[in-house]
C-alpha cells in the first residue's frame, strides 16, 4: 500500500529520536558475557536489535523487556547453552557480522541463518580473520565469495593476530575484537581509514583491555568482562540525520533534537553538513562512554561539496540522506568512494538514484580507476530548486525510504512512496514522529 507524502508547515519543534541501533546491540552482546544483572536503558526496539536479542535468547542468555528497559543476565564468556544451535539473523548484517566473533569461541557449534536479503551480503570479509585467528567458521561458497548460512564449530582455541582490513569496516573490527577476548596473545587490527568505534568504547565501559596506537587497535585476552550495571544508550545519530536534513531544508524552519550521540566517529555528516553552509549548532553536551548532546538546525541555503573517500567510513549510513541535501544544493556535489553502499539492504547507491532521477534531479556516477582491480564509485548529485511529483520506490531498504520521505516533504509537490514497512528494520518511531511534526 502506497503511502502518502504531503508537504509540512514551517516547523518550530523539539523532538527525541530513538536510542542508538549499533549501540544497541553491542550493550546486549557485552552484557550478555558478563556475570550477572545489567540494566540496558533505553534499549532500542527495532526489527534489527531484536533479532540480536532473540539470538541471545537462544544461547541461552535470560534477557527481560519492558517498554524501553531491557535487563540481560550474563553467566560469563560462554553462553549457558550446552547444545547445537540453529540461530537467525533476520535481516541484520550487525547482528551476523559482529556475533559470530563470539560464537566462533564458544563450545558449542552453531548454524547462522539469515533473510533472504542478507543472504545476498559477503561474509568473507569476516570469516577469513576468524579463519586466520585458528575458527572453524564456513560460509555458503557462491564464486569466489562466502555468504550466509555460516556454519561454526567449536576449537580448542583462537590466537591472536595481526590483521589490516581492506576496507574500513566497524562491523568486521568488531568481531576480531570480540574473538580477540578468546585467544591465546593479543591481538592487533589495523584499518586504512577509522571507522566507527562503538565497539571499542563499549568494551572499555566493560573493563575489557584495549588501546589504541596510531592507526592500529591492540586487544588483549581476558578471562572476565565486569558489567558497569546500568547502561544509558543516547539518541541514534543516524535516525536523527533524517530531521537534521528536513530542519536545513524545509524553508523558515528549526528543529532541536534531543539527546543525540555526538562520536567523532559517528557524526561525519555535520562536519560536510557545514561545509555546505548548514546552520547547525551543538549545545547541552554530557560526557560518559558515548558523549551526546542537543543539535539544533536551522533553514539553510546550502552549497555543494566534495566528500572525500576517507570521510565515507564515518558517515556510511548517512549516504542516502546527504543525496537529499544535494538535492537541495546550488551546485554539483561529488561523493567519493560509495562502493560499500552497493552491498547494503539493497544497492543504496542505484536505489537513490532511482528515485532522485523521477524527481527531475541530475544524478549519476563513475567508476574510477578504470583499470584497477579495485575500483571506486563516485556518485555525483547536481541541486535544483523545483521538481516533478514522483512515485518513489523504497526497494525494501530503510534508509531510501526515510531519505525520500524527507525528500518528499521538503519538496513541496505530491509524491507516494510503495514501502514503509522497512523503515522498522531501525526506526519504527519515524512515522508516528513524521506525523507529529504536522
């Protein structure tokens, strides 16, 4: 069934977003192996933090949710589960990715299933490190890739490696660094650009030993994680992007978002956000294991930009929503280094172009070097001021969704978009917050 996108107001508002999805699902996988109660608040609930928790149901883990507060009740570094275990992802890469570092520890085998959709995502990016660290991990072989189901079996034990990632990728880090907890010496992970490091912070709440030197990241073994008992998960950067967006694009407007996640990993997208002349100002900035504060954004005339390749790893999500700000731009804006977004939920990058075409906007890319084995894509997204009404196509995936949806709002015209129903996958709130705003 098609929704419906009609044009808003002129907006004055204060709204929260909902809790942190990466943060999220690290707080039940690390509260999980530790002994004992952990209060989890605000938990997110969405399709996708869900299939994590249902996961450590099934190991065995006793896990309690009530409205936003979730309690886990840990027993140590191996699961309670004394028996084979068939698991299912769903549709979360996150939960696939980063989780089978640690079942490739445990003592019991494993089979890890996933959604049809995910099993479209290469997986070989994680179970050749894990391979290497001594895990008998196996993927289905398609070509010269590995794809889920993964089958897992027990060993006697991980080593500790050296590893340089290919691509910077915070969910392929993070399950090194969470078999890494298991082996025998310390283990270093080096990536060509930083990405995301939830998962180092996350592991420090829990006293696990990591540090940092230079581009690398050294983990060390432990026999215990101590739980901090009450974790507090601020606002989800990325949901708060989309009204980040509408607030710079929606003309006489402003918007105060609550509560956001401020990382320097996570928020690559205000720093290009200013380059284009956003008005966006952060205020009411609290500390702790993730710092977070108030954003507050303003109607902006927008130029456009270059993103450089190195950017991309720290606002990989926020892709979509920025091609929405392009839109919007005087000028072309180019966008570097994309390639990572055609092995997502869908193929994001021919996904925003799709619709962005319908909408009148100038939109394409090019793939460079043209003779190497491994090539870039640049996606190129020239603004305009008016555009034609257009039925969007969400291809299932959540994020071109709520792009669109925003698109579509600040546009003026009429537009439909055929799918909603995916937005829960990380944002089930985003409707109900949509309509609020009339």
């Amino acid at each position: 069934m098609k929704y419906e996108i009609k044009p808003p107001p002129a907006l004055k508002k204060e709204i929260k977003v909902p809790p942190d999805k990466s943060i999220s699902h690290r707080a039940v996988m690390l509260s999980s192996l530790c002994k004992g109660k952990t209060v989890i608040k605000p938990f997110l609930k969405s399709d996708d933090t869900l299939a994590t928790l249902h996961c450590m149901s099934r190991l065995g883990v006793n896990t309690y949710l009530k409205d936003y507060e979730l309690v886990i009740e840990g027993s140590g570094l191996q699961f309670p589960c004394n028996n084979a275990v068939r698991l299912y992802a769903q549709d979360s890469g996150t939960t696939m990715r980063i989780l089978s570092g640690l079942l490739c520890a445990q003592k019991i085998p494993s089979i890890f299933e996933a959604s049809p959709s995910l099993e479209r995502r290469p997986m070989k990016r994680i179970t050749i490190p894990l391979r290497m660290m001594g895990a008998n991990i196996e993927g289905k072989r398609k070509g010269s890739n590995e794809y889920p189901p993964l089958t897992i079996i027990p060993v006697k034990k991980l080593k500790g490696i050296k590893y340089a990632l290919a691509v910077a990728s915070a969910q392929v880090k993070s399950a090194i660094m969470l078999a890494a907890l298991y082996a025998d010496k310390p283990t270093t992970i080096s990536e060509p650009f930083q990405s995301r490091d939830h998962t180092e912070r996350m592991l420090k709440l829990f006293k696990a030993r990591i540090r940092k030197k230079g581009k690398a990241i050294i983990c060390q073994p432990t026999k215990n994680l101590i739980s901090p008992k009450k974790v507090f998960i601020p606002g989800d950067f990325s949901s708060a992007s989309f009204f980040i967006i509408l607030g710079l694009i929606l003309k006489n407007s402003q918007l105060r978002i609550k509560n956001v996640n401020i990382n320097p990993t996570r928020c690559g997208l205000l720093k290009v956000l200013k380059r284009m002349g956003a008005n966006i100002r952060i205020v009411n900035k609290k500390g702790g294991y993730e710092p977070y504060a108030d954003i507050i954004v303003k109607s902006s005339k927008l130029k456009a930009t270059k993103v450089a390749e190195k950017e991309i790893p720290l606002m990989i999500d926020e892709i979509p929503i920025l091609c929405v700000a392009a839109a919007f731009a005087k000028g072309k804006t180019i966008i570097n280094g994309v390639e990572e977004l055609v092995i997502k939920e869908t193929n994001r990058v021919s996904s925003m172009i799709f619709n962005l075409l319908k909408a009148g906007v100038k939109v394409g890319t090019l793939t460079y070097p043209k003779k190497s084995a491994k090539q870039h894509v640049m996606l190129s997204v020239e603004g305009k001021k008016q555009f034609k009404a257009a039925d969007f196509k969400s291809f299932n995936d959540h994020r071109t969704a709520m792009s669109m949806v925003i698109f579509a709002m600040a546009a003026q015209k009429s537009f439909t978009i055929d799918n909603i129903k995916c937005i829960n996958k990380s944002f089930p709130e985003f409707i109900p917050l949509i309509n609020s705003l009339y």
